[in-house]
C-alpha cells in the first residue's frame, strides 16, 4: 500500500475529509469498476446500477475496512460479489433454467445497444456466456484486464493454482464453442 | 507436462483471437462517467434521508398504533350504547334533569320515588286495604288540596 492510498484511506475515514476523499475514490477506480461488472452481467443498466451499489457500500462500511489488502482489490472484490449475488438473485427469482439464463444473457448482448462489436467479437463474446459464472470472471479479468493471478487470488479469494486451472478450463470451452459454432 | 500444455494453450488464444488485448465491445451512453459521480451522491443522500424518516416513524408506530386501538375500543363500545339509549329517552332523560323540583309533578314523584325501596313502595300500595281509615276532616282535606300531594306523596305519608 502506497503513501497515497494510505492517506486516501486516512481521509475516507475522517468524518471532516470524508466527502471529499470519496469523491476522489469514485473518480479514479469508476471505469474500472464499471467494465470489470459489465462484462459479468453483460447488460449496462444492470452493471450501472450494480456500480452503484458497490460504491454505496463502500460509503457505509469504510470504517470497518481492515486495510488488509489495497484499497483496490477491496472495491474489486465488493463489485465481484455484487455482480454474482445479482446473477444468483436472477436465477432465484425465475423459475427458468440455467441453460434459459444463458440464453437470457446471450439475447441481452444481441439486443443490448450499447454493443458495438464485429460478428467475431459477438461470437467471443456469446462463447464467454457460456462459462459458469466464476469462470466466466476469471477469464475476463485474466484476458481483458491482464491481472496477474496473485492479484486475481487476493480478490477472488481463490489460490493462484486454482485460477490458473480455471483459465485454461475457460479457453478449452471457448475454442470449442468457436469451433461447433464454424461447422 | 499440464503446465508445459496450459502455457501452450495460452499461446493459442493469441493465435486464434488475434491480439489479446482486446477491449469488450461494450460502450456507455454518452457522458456516462461525467455524470455517474453526481447521481451516485444523489442516491446516497436520497437513501439517507429515507433512513431518518423511517426512524422517525419507527419510534411513532407504537404510540400511533395505541392511540388508534383505544379509538377503535371507544368507537366500538360507545355505538351500542348510543344504540341502546335512544336520542328520544336520551334528550327526555337530559329534560328531566334540568327541570326546576317546583316544577312537573312527574319529576317531583321520580324524585320521590328514587327514595323509597321498592319494597316500601309495594308494601305501602299492598296495604293500603289494611289501612286504617283516617277520620277525613274538613281540615285534612282542605290540608291536601292545598298541598297539591299526587297519588304517590299521598300514600307514602304516614
């Protein structure tokens, strides 16, 4: 933890310099945050309002922080939990299939309009849809964001061995599913 | 040899989806992340003054809800009776109340008769065959007439 993120710390604490070190947090981590949900939940409304849950939480809690690990991987790991508790509650409360909510998921990136990808990036991204939820993360955060996995361990909670297998189960899915989908 | 092949398989993804460093192909609406600081404070504060209004009301609800029962066993209570003594009995009853004692005989035997036990009364009707018969002179009836006695004061005398 640097000498800044340990004063931004400081002063999301204070009560007097609170306000001003939150906004400051929300400037410098939102679209990292953002896209981090978005690719999770696949819909912009839903990461929008996901984001500022996690944010919210953040508000209250951030005296309880324990400052255990950087202030970072504590708003990644709420915004994770967050993204797959909203998944969780989406199956709960239907009584369609997981299969169904694969497919609800693949007809959100197909309707969504803030997509904007070539056929083939639509492609990669149905064939991602298809992972399990954890998995799905764990490819998106080794593939897009480039985490290293002592990174990606700290916020998943989940040994570098675990992640690493994970990965390469996610990319064997992903070629496989490109493949049947070019027969 | 499994690492050796995970290593491999990573190669591959370069291979086979061109640069890896590919940015989703998701966009926001336009000024998104402008505006997103702005409405997330207005949610906060929306949420916290829910927070102190519910409160306030938390610590209402009961004294609320104890004024409401006591005004429902009132209501509850005060119809039947209302019911029971009817406007007619209840206005006669009020008259009656504030009629002035030298004024309607009814009111002078009620007052009368709110004395004597029923017991008195009924013996003293019963037995007025076994009355002796007073001498009825000029003097005593004149004394009655001008004392104006009802039936009531009349056989309660002794």
């Amino acid at each position: 933890m640097d000498l800044n993120e340990k004063e931004l710390i400081a002063n999301l604490k204070s009560v007097e310099k609170r306000e001003k070190a939150f906004q400051l947090l929300v400037k410098t981590y939102q679209e990292r945050l953002y896209w981090h949900i978005r690719k999770i939940v696949m819909n912009h409304d839903d990461a929008d309002d996901i984001l500022q849950n996690v944010y919210i939480k953040v508000w209250r809690n951030v005296d309880g922080f324990r400052e255990d690990s950087s202030i970072f991987t504590w708003l990644f790991r709420i915004a994770t939990n967050e993204s797959l508790t909203h998944l969780q509650k989406q199956r709960r409360h239907s009584v369609i299939s997981m299969n169904e909510i694969t497919d609800s998921l693949a007809e959100s990136l197909e309707t969504d309009v803030y997509f904007e990808g070539s056929e083939i990036e639509k492609k990669l991204q149905l064939a991602i849809i298809q992972l399990p939820d954890k998995q799905r993360i764990v490819f998106n955060m080794k593939y897009f964001d480039e985490m290293k996995y002592e990174e990606m361990s700290e916020i998943l909670n989940t040994s570098v061995g675990a992640l690493k297998a994970s990965f390469h189960f996610a990319v064997k899915k992903i070629e496989d599913f490109l493949k049947e989908d070019l027969k | 040899m499994y690492r050796k092949e995970m290593k491999e398989k990573d190669k591959n993804i370069e291979h086979q989806f061109g640069n890896p460093k590919i940015e989703p192909p998701f966009r926001v609406p336009e000024g998104y992340f402008e505006t997103f600081a702005d409405r997330l404070k207005a949610r906060i504060e929306e949420e916290e003054h829910h927070v102190i209004k519910r409160s306030v009301f938390f610590y209402l609800k009961p004294v609320l809800s104890m004024a409401a029962s006591i005004a429902l066993i009132i209501l509850l209570v005060n119809a039947p009776i209302r019911k029971f003594l009817s406007p007619e009995k209840v206005d006669l009853a009020v008259q009656q109340s504030n009629n002035d004692s030298s004024g309607s005989n009814n009111s002078i035997s009620e007052d009368l008769l709110s004395y004597l036990s029923e017991d008195q009364f009924l013996s003293a009707v019963t037995d007025m065959d076994n009355l002796e018969p007073r001498t009825l002179s000029a003097d005593n009836l004149a004394h009655y007439i001008a004392a104006d006695y009802n039936d009531y004061e009349i056989i309660t005398e002794n």
